[in-house]
C-alpha cells in the first residue's frame, strides 16, 4: 500500500514537473516570437491590402510558425534562441543597427493605420494640380537647369554618403526607395537658408552648396535635391511658382506610389506628419521636397506653377 502511494506521488509530481517546465518554454517561445517576428519583417517587402499594411502581421505568423517548429523538434533549443534574437536586439541598442525603438516604431506601423479609412479613404492625401502656367520665367528655367549637376564628383560622393545614412535597415522592405528618403532627411534636416542679395538672382551649383555648409535659398535647394537624388538614379522635376521653387521626386504609377506612401508614414512616424501632398498626371505620381517640409509629401507653399521642368 505504502510502495502504490509512494509511486502515485512520484508521478503527480513529474506530471506537475512537466506541466511547469512546458509552461516556462511555451512562454519563452512567446515571449521570442516579440523580436522575431519585425526581424523577419524586414525582408519582407510590402504587403498592402485595400488600404492596409499586413506586412508585419504575416512577420508575426512566420516568427509563431517558426516558434512551434522549434518547440516541436526539440524544445529546450527555444532558450538559445530567446537569448540569441534579444542579445541580438540589445547589441543594436548600442549599435547603429535595428534595435528596440526600430522594433517599437514597426510595431506603431502595425496598429496605428498608416491612413485613416473611417470617414475617407483618402482623408490624408491632397492631389495638388498646377493651375497656372507662363512661359515668361524661361530665364530662370534656363539659369536654373545650367546649375544641375549630377555628375559632378563632389555631388556624386555626396548623394551616395548621405542615401545610406539613415534607414539602412528597411533597405530590403523598401527598396532603393529608403536611399532618396535618407538623402531627403539629411538635406533638409541641415539645409540653411541664406537669401540672395536684393535684386541680383544667384543660382549656386551642388558642390557650391555643399562646400558653402548647406546654405542657400529656395533654387540652391532645388538645384541641389535634384542634382544628388538623379546622382543615385531618381528622377526629378523642378516647380516654378511667383517668389518660390521647389523640387518634386517621381514615384511611379498608383502601385509604386502606395509603396512609397507607406514607406514615408512609416520612416518619418516621428516627424509633425501632415498628410501626403501629392501630383497626379495621366497616372503618374509626383511628391513635394520642399526644404520647408519635415517629411517627404509636405504641405506645398504655392500651388500655382509659371514652369514645371523634368530632369
């Protein structure tokens, strides 16, 4: 009687045991599928549906999947691998690599929607049209287009520099796409403005700009977002207005400008994020750059155009 008690007891306690240890794993592998899952979503390119961004939601799926096999073929790895993917998100922290703001930003991208659908499927987006033309500015046209220059060295060195400075961990979500945006930020985030002399118009080239410290006023801006973005194979254009000229970076048709949409919501989430002014002609998409946005798609200062010119 005492022997069936004694292995009675032995064998609810290696069941209570099991049950705790299992717990601890299962735990574990959930507690993994956290870092895991926007790890993996950096390889995944874009997944928009409707007006959704799911990307990050099959990242999660994959990461659990992934999780289970682990804990199915042989559970105790789960431990090394817990310890593995955050060490690897702790050594970033210190690091210019993907760390946990990276992680909270991606998941913000997930719950927060990038557009808001509940009154207007296109409540945030402002297609601006050019409503004024004149063919009386081809002096300045012709000024300002003697001034791009895209193969020059400096310029060149420049562009490639600064397109890799920021962002360079969406780089396989998003493409070449995340090069023109980090040449966008770190222009305008160090871009001075210095005024012409009165009445004596001075249009400065690229490397002028760049060697003078990054200032100028409106056309050495333009002359310069231009010239770097089409040094690292963007196309551009440049806007004429009255008192102002400001550049706009091509974005392709309706599908590539939705990628480019969301790339912009999700990069610059920390910026004063207004909505994304846009131009829309026979399906093609064009967006501001203006050195008076925070954010790629800013509000423009002037809808009317003298003189629209592509480069």
């Amino acid at each position: 009687m005492y022997f069936t008690l004694l292995l009675q007891y032995m064998g609810e306690h290696n069941h209570t045991h099991f049950f705790t240890g299992s717990l601890v794993l299962n735990t574990i592998g959930l507690l993994t599928v956290l870092p895991l899952a926007p790890l993996i979503n950096r390889f995944i390119p874009p997944v928009i549906i409707g007006y959704w961004n799911v990307d990050l939601l099959l990242s999660i799926i994959a990461a659990f999947i992934l999780v289970r096999l682990v804990l199915w073929l042989f559970r105790p790895l789960i431990i090394p691998a817990f310890i593995l993917v955050s060490g690897f998100v702790v050594y970033n922290q210190f690091t210019d690599g993907y760390n946990l703001n990276n992680m909270i930003l991606d998941y913000k991208n997930m719950v927060v929607k990038s557009w808001d659908t509940r009154d207007n499927k296109e409540k945030d987006l402002f297609l601006i049209k050019p409503d004024l033309f004149d063919t009386g500015v081809e002096k300045a046209v012709k000024g300002l287009k003697s001034k791009m220059d895209p193969r020059d060295s400096v310029t060149r060195n420049f562009a490639v520099k600064h397109s890799i400075e920021f962002f360079d961990d969406y780089h396989k979500k998003y493409g070449h796409t995340v090069r023109y945006l980090s040449l966008f930020k770190y222009i305008n985030n160090n871009f001075k403005y210095v005024p012409d002399p009165d009445r004596d118009e001075y249009f400065a080239s690229p490397r002028e700009t760049i060697e003078n410290g990054m200032g100028g006023d409106c056309d050495d801006h333009t002359i310069l977002m231009i010239s770097t973005l089409k040094a690292i194979g963007a196309k551009c254009r440049m806007i004429l207005t009255e008192n102002h000229v400001y550049p706009e970076l091509y974005c392709g048709d309706k599908k590539n400008f939705t990628k480019m949409q969301e790339a912009i919501t999700h990069l610059f989430a920390t910026e004063d994020f207004t909505g994304l002014y846009f131009r829309e002609e026979s399906g093609n998409y064009w967006i501001n750059l203006d050195y008076t946005a925070r954010h790629p798609g800013g509000p423009y200062v002037d809808n009317k155009a003298y003189a629209v010119v592509e480069f």
